[in-house]
C-alpha cells in the first residue's frame, strides 16, 4: 500500500477517534496523538498492521473491543485509506437477498457516524429562534408511551433509559451481627478493648443485625404476545446485572432457558444478540406452569436463597391445566420473600381477570403492576426500594 501524506492520514485517524468517542469508547487527546506517532512509527504496510496499531492504542477494556472491531470494519472497509471518508458518507445501493444479522456494537458505531455527519452539516446551518411556551415534552411522551406502539428511534432512546435506570430497593435483616456504635453489647470486642487499656478501662464495644439488599430474580416470558416487552425490559435487567451481582434472570416461552450469565456481559448490544441466540422457543408459544416446574424443580434451591424478590413478567395467558399452573405459583411465593407480577395487559384501562389463568395466578402474588412504559418501570423501581407492598397493586382489587 502506498504511503498517503501526513495530513490526510492524521485527520483519518482524528476522525476515527472521534467516532469511537462517540460510540462509547473514552478516547482522548493524548490517544489521538499517541496513535499518530504509533503509525508513523510502525509504518502501513497492510490493513491488518493498522488494525493491531489503533486497536494497541484506543482499546483498554474487554468490553471496548466489540465497539472497535464493528468501528474499524465500517470505517476503513473500503480499498483506499485515504478516500475513506468521502466512502462512508456517500449514499449505497441497497443490497439484494436477505439482510445479514445486526452485530454487537452496530447501533451505535452507526449513530455516531450519523452524529459526525449531522455535526458538519449543522456547522452551516443558520441558526432559528422557536418559541417553546406552548409545546409538549418528546419525553414527558416518550415516559408514558406504550412499548408496543413506540418508532424505532423512541425505542432506542426508551432502550437508553431502561440501561440508567438504578434499583436500590430496601434491606433486610440478617442473623449475623456486625460492628455498630450502639445496639447490643459485644463482649468479645468490649474485654479486647479492655485488655489493650491493661484493664483500667472498660469501653464498651456493640453490634447489630447485618443488613443487605435481598438478591432479585426475574422470570421473563418470551412468548409472542410478550416478545416486544420482554427486548426492551431485558435492557432494564442488564442494567441491575451489571449493577449487582446477584440478579438471576430466566426466559420461559414453552421452555425454562437461564441467561444470567449473557447477560453479565458488558456491553448491553451483545449481551441481547447472546440471549437470542441462545434461546429456541422466542417469539413462540407459553407454557407458564411448565416453566414455573422447571424453575421451583431446577434452580429454586440455587436461587431463591436470602430472602429474594421475584419479578414474574408475563401476560398469564396460559395453555396448561389451571390445576399445575396454582400448585406451581404457589411453590414459588412460599419459596420467596416478595412476589411481584408485572402484566402489560394492565396497560387497559377496563382490564378484568377474567382468563382462568390469570384468576389462578393471582391469589399468590403480592403486587400486580403494569409494564407497558417507562413510567410504569420507574413506578416498580420506587416500589421495591420499600418493604411494604402498595395496597394499589395488591391482586385482591382484581380479583
């Protein structure tokens, strides 16, 4: 390959840290000028070799090389470094057959190439005074607008704030005792701290019960009805998994799948493209007494330990026996600390429980809510950071 000259390589390699900047991976001045000298250093023999320079320089983290990696291929894809940029923003043809699969990282490496190019474009546009007194809030909108009836652009920006959303939810007591400036006494520390003092002294020591946050368990159904809530609430759960380390998360559609460990992956795109791929049943049929057996048979002694709270997000339209389906959900609320049902049907204002199923599941739940927005999210966060359950929600009003 031909060397090009100094300038048009430099702003190539600015350009593309901008990008990755943008997409997410912290690259700052002195990366920039770093991978400058690195590739004056090293040479450009071939795309390989500037491939391993930037990817020495700009990647830092395990998690930063999914964005890199779909970065570079779009960036420097073409034959010519140089020309590159006039490559990447001229319009393609689009392609023929069927389209290939979207790649971890894509979505936004595509939208900062977007951001870069609405940035030049805005540098020339003149600028307009709007007078906003009497206009909406697009987020006031977007809070309380249905999952299902979002645009793809409000689902990436609904997807964006499920990932920020924290949970901190309330604590709970346990049987070990901890340090504490008052409570009951501690012996053993009260005559350590005496004997330091050679006795004269007797400063008395305290503990208490320990507290901690109980672990969450989630069980996702996965089923057609269920698929479009399911994608967006499994960005609300990867942001809690990469929070806390013990949260359990298990998709159910006609079989039980565990994806705790998918979703413990870094970047919230691969984690997703991990989880679908490693289920069979989406988008298919449900089997919710089945997948309930499986769980209380499977894991419920490996999970359900420490006073946990289980969120169980389903439609409750049920295929199996209402017989099953009440002896396994009662199984699973003795064997936890909180039940709650999260339901988008209730996202009807005249919503009845009239299906079997659902008249089955609901005398052992401790909260029925709504999970059709963003609202409706926020409002469960605020309700798991107390302990006592909010009598709005309790399933007796439905039943």
């Amino acid at each position: 390959m031909a060397p090009a000259p100094r300038s048009r390589i430099t702003d190539n390699i600015v350009f593309f840290a901008r990008t990755l900047r943008k997409a997410g991976v912290p690259v700052g001045p002195a990366s920039v000028v770093d991978a400058v000298q690195a590739v004056e250093v090293s040479g450009i023999e071939n795309r390989e070799d500037l491939y391993w320079t930037l990817h020495a320089v700009f990647v830092r983290k395990r998690d930063h090389k999914v964005l890199f990696d779909e970065a570079f291929r779009i960036y420097w894809q073409n034959r010519g470094l140089i020309e590159k940029m006039l490559a990447i923003l001229s319009p393609v043809a689009p392609p023929r057959g069927t389209p290939d699969k979207p790649k971890a990282g894509q979505t936004r490496v595509s939208q900062a190439f977007q951001a870069s190019k609405e940035r030049v474009a805005e540098e020339t546009r003149p600028e307009i005074e709007v007078d906003a007194k009497f206009t909406v809030s697009g987020k006031e909108l977007l809070q309380t607008k249905d999952f299902a009836q979002m645009t793809a652009e409000e689902v990436l920006e609904a997807k964006k704030a499920l990932q920020a959303m924290s949970l901190s939810m309330d604590k709970i007591r346990l049987r070990r005792l901890v340090p504490s400036p008052r409570g009951r006494i501690d012996p053993r520390r009260t005559l350590r701290a005496s004997m330091r003092a050679g006795g004269d002294m007797i400063d008395m020591k305290f503990r208490r019960p320990a507290e901690k946050r109980p672990p969450l368990v989630a069980l996702c159904d996965i089923s057609g009805s269920m698929s479009q809530y399911s994608r967006l609430l499994l960005h609300f759960l990867h942001g809690l998994t990469d929070e806390r380390r013990d949260v359990h998360t298990f998709l159910f559609g006609t079989r039980l799948t565990n994806v705790t460990r998918q979703l413990r992956m870094k970047d919230p795109d691969e984690a997703l493209e991990a989880c679908s791929s490693g289920v069979e049943d989406w988008s298919g049929g449900t089997r919710i007494a089945s997948a309930l057996h499986a769980f209380n048979r499977q894991w419920s002694r490996r999970v359900l330990s420490g006073k946990p709270t289980v969120l169980l997000i389903t439609d409750g339209l049920e295929r199996d026996t209402d017989e099953d389906l009440d002896r396994e959900m009662d199984r699973l609320h003795r064997s936890c600390r909180r039940l709650v049902w999260l339901n988008p049907l209730l996202r009807f204002g005249g919503f009845e429980a009239k299906a079997k199923g659902i008249r089955a599941m609901l005398p052992h739940v401790d909260e029925f809510r709504a999970a059709h927005s963003l609202d409706a999210v926020s409002d469960l966060a605020k309700a798991l950071s107390v302990s006592k359950a909010d009598n709005g929600h309790a399933p007796r009003n439905w039943l």
